[in-house]
C-alpha cells in the first residue's frame, strides 16, 4: 500500500502553501489595473477634459506616474494650456476592480496612480 500524504506533513504544507499563494495572487491580478473614469485639468471654470490623455498614460497599468504639465495633455480637444497664467491641477478618479480613488494633484508636480 502507498504511504498517505498525511504521513509527509512537508508535503502537505507545502500543497496549502501553493494553493494560497496562487489565490492571492489571482485576486491581485484581478484588481491590478487602472481605469479611468474623470480627468479634468484647469483652473477654476477654466478646465478641460483629458480622461483620454490619463487613459492613454495609464490604464492597463498597476501604477502609472507623470508629471502635471501642459505637454502631457494634448491628445484631448481644447488648448494645451486651458487656463494661461493660471496654476492649474489636475482632477483624477479611476477604479481598481471595485476600488475607486480620487486625487487632486497640482500642475508641475508627479501624479501618482495607482492600485495599492
């Protein structure tokens, strides 16, 4: 007769291990990537919408980082700068499977988006 696996307790442990280790990382792979949902960036009522330009940079990504500048926004209709002389910021809110965020971040500073 062949020995249980209760018998190798190391391979036992082993098998619980892998299990749980491949179902963490399914649900972090299910929820590991950015979606867009708004971007507006502006001052004021002086803004316009770059949800396309944030989607480009971003989604598909587990992290995304750029900095908040004029340049990064010109697929979007409108002028590049919406709002000249003006500090303008950037309104941002994606989702991460369920998890949605929603960020403010300040023109020539590093906008970070991420799912952690």
């Amino acid at each position: 007769m062949g020995k249980s696996l209760l018998l190798k307790p190391g391979i036992a442990a082993g098998m619980v291990l892998a299990a749980a280790l491949s179902a963490a990382g399914a649900a972090r792979a299910d929820q590991a990537s950015i979606s867009t949902v708004f971007a507006s960036y502006g001052y004021a009522m002086e803004r316009k919408d770059v949800k396309d330009d944030v989607v480009k940079l971003c989604d598909g990504k587990p992290s995304c980082k750029f900095v908040v500048r004029n340049e990064n926004f010109n697929t979007s209709k409108g002028p590049a700068d919406p709002s000249p002389g003006n500090d303008k910021g950037l309104m941002v809110s994606w989702k991460c499977g369920d998890v949605a965020h929603k960020v403010q971040f300040a023109e020539g500073r590093p906008a970070t988006l991420d799912c952690d």
